[in-house]
C-alpha cells in the first residue's frame, strides 16, 4: 500500500471516495478539487482512502502553537479495514514531526474509533436554542456593520484578540475564513463596534425562514458586544421564531446570557478530538502555577518521540523539562489520556482521573493536575474543516 499527497488531477479520485464513504451525490463537472492537501492510501494504483489537512495555529496558554487539522477522513467501502486510514495517520504523526505540528484536531465520528490513533474528545459544543419572544428584554440594536471583505484586517484581529480567550481557539490569517459575498451566499457576517469606534464583536449567521435563524459563529470581547448582537438579530423577529447559536460550550458567554431565560433548549451538536504530537514542546508551552511543584510523567504512545517520562520542575509559571528513557514515574498516561487530562481543560483531578481509560496514578500526582487545571476550551477553525 502506497501512502503519499494526491496530485492535482487526482482531487476528483478522492472526491470520488468521499461520497461512496459518506453517500453525497459526486458532479463531476464541480468535484475536481480540494481546499487543502490530501494525503492518501493507495492499493494497485487505485485511491482508496484520503484524509484532507489544513493547518492553523492555536492559542495554548497565551502562545502559538502549530496544529494540523484532519477532515473529511473518508474510505471506500469495500476498502475498509484493510489498514489505509491507520497508514495515513501514521504518516500524519511523521509530518507532524517534520513540520513542527504540536497538536492535531479533528472532528470525530467516533471517539472510540480514533483514540487507537492516540485523538481524545477535547470539547463537547452545543447548538443553543431560544425563541425570538423569550429575548425582548434585549432592546432592538443596529449598530452593527455588514462586513464585505475590506473590513479583513479589523475582523482578522478582532478574531485574535478572542482567540486568546479560550484555549486551543484557532486564529483564521485567511480571507477564506470569512465570507465576503453576503448576498450570493445568503452567508452573513456582522461587526460590531465599540462607543470609540473599535471592533470588539461579530456575529456569522444564514436565515432559514420561517424556522430560525443559525448563528455559525459568535465571538464577543464585553458583555456590551453580546447584548448589542443579540440586540441586531432580534430585528430578524418578524420572520423566524427561533434564534439557534451553534458551537456553544457551559460558561461561554451566549451561555451565560440564556441561564436566566425560560424554554432555552441545549443540544449536543459535536465537538473536537485532539491529539498531542510532541510532548515535550507542549510541556515547555504550558503556563504553570506560580508555586513550586514537579512530577514526573509517562507516556505510551506510538510516537517514538513522545514514548518516554518527562520530568517536569515549575515554578513563578515556567518549568524546565527533560526526557529520560526509562525508571519511576508519578503517573502514566497512553497518548489519548494525555490529550484529555492535558488539552481538553476538564479540571480533573487524582481523584477523578483514576476513572478514566488509560490514566495509572503511581505516586503523588497533584502537582501534575496543579498543571493542568481547568480552563476555557473550544477549537472552531473555519467550515473548511467543519
């Protein structure tokens, strides 16, 4: 089995194995391409199995990290376990590697199924519903400005700035992140500004009339912000009857807004797996307590790199961290634990962890879970992923 990038005549072969894997109806006259790279199985010449990656870099504890993202992981049926998709993540974790990629996402069909390629459910996102009438104590707002592409400098730092918010958020440093023809696409994208003048919201919606109106994306920087675009959409009222905010998680900030509202409706809708590719850059990356602390970690994991102890000392928010091959251990993690005690801000602790697949506790771990509290967590890159 050959695993290697598809060339560019060979985008319709793979979209081809895209809808046999997931029966959506192939145009051959529109499916000739791709939006990213696509690394790919092939048996006897024939494509069998593609993965298609993007790559972005993520806020973790207040730093960059590169991240590659996979999406669109599809295989013919009749191809399947036959090993073309473990391949091409093993070649996914070789690049990875090469190109300096810290951390990997995906969106999962199956936990399960990608946890033997060391990915752990990170965040659990929900699509929030609330019926227009239940929101008129939010007056009606309309300082807001339709955004048409030569707003992409403000919008792309005003991304940013939410970005570093929440942990793991992805940046978007690409005019294809955002729609800039609102009319053609009936895909719209609204800023909101401050009394000075200055971005600190926007708001990405579609209208599905007379049902709801679907927020994509809603990302606010003050409590002003929020209750100013809740405010804008309320002008919509008097053609749909429910507003639905999608990719929302407990504690962020629409979330907050409903707690004190009645017939709010929550509905799992997905969310993220991650993985973690080097261990110990993500080590050297994390913020840590100011008070001092160590512990000394185990990794199983198919990744040579990552398959050691790393012995990590902290103090005032820094640690040095070393790797030695063999000896004792406080705790010891397979990669998939790793990525759900360390990237997926849950707050565990000694005492909760121990339930967990892949988690042995053998000494005093606290200082470890002192590391890696709970935090505010959601990695949402762009629809090219989605």
């Amino acid at each position: 089995m050959e695993i290697r990038y598809i060339k560019e005549n060979e985008a319709a072969d793979f979209q081809k194995v895209s809808a046999s894997s997931f029966i959506w109806k192939f145009n051959a006259e529109e499916d000739n391409t791709v939006k990213g790279p696509v690394l790919a199985a092939f048996e006897n010449g024939k494509l069998i199995a593609g993965v298609e990656m993007f790559n972005f870099r993520v806020n973790f504890c207040g730093g960059l990290l590169d991240a590659v993202v996979a999406t669109g992981v599809c295989s013919l049926p009749e191809c399947r376990r036959m090993g073309g998709v473990r391949k091409i993540f093993n070649k996914i974790a070789q690049d990875a590697i090469e190109n300096d990629w810290t951390l990997g996402f995906l969106h999962p069909f199956s936990i399960t199924y990608y946890e033997k390629f060391g990915y752990a459910n990170l965040t659990r996102m929900f699509l929030i519903k609330v019926p227009f009438e239940k929101l008129k104590h939010i007056p009606h707002n309309a300082d807001v400005e339709l955004y048409d592409g030569s707003q992409y400098d403000e919008l792309r730092e005003l991304h940013e700035k939410c970005s570093f918010k929440e942990n793991l958020m992805a940046l978007r440093e690409d005019k294809n992140h955002f729609c800039d023809k609102p009319l053609e696409e009936a895909n719209y994208t609204y800023i909101h500004r401050d009394k000075n003048g200055i971005a600190d919201g926007y708001v990405n919606f579609m209208v599905n009339r007379p049902t709801d109106l679907t927020v994509e994306d809603l990302f606010v920087l003050t409590p002003e912000a929020l209750l100013g675009i809740i405010g804008f959409l309320r002008n919509y009222d008097g053609i749909v009857k429910t507003l639905q905010v999608k990719k929302q998680y407990p504690g962020s900030p629409f979330a907050c807004l409903c707690e004190n509202i009645d017939e709010v409706t929550y509905v799992q809708n997905g969310g993220a797996a991650g993985r973690i590719y080097n261990m110990q850059k993500l080590l050297e990356a994390n913020a840590y307590p100011e008070k001092h602390g160590r512990f000394s970690l185990k990794c199983i994991d198919d990744i040579e790199l990552n398959n050691a102890i790393f012995d990590v000392e902290y103090e005032n928010g820094k640690a040095t961290v070393t790797r030695r091959e063999d000896g004792e251990y406080d705790i010891c993690l397979t990669a998939a634990a790793a990525a759900k005690l360390m990237l997926a801000g849950e707050g565990h602790t000694a005492e909760t962890a121990v339930y967990l697949s892949g988690v042995e506790i053998n000494g005093n771990a606290d200082d470890f879970f002192r590391a890696f509290p709970h935090r505010f967590t959601r990695f949402t890159d762009s629809k090219w992923t989605e």
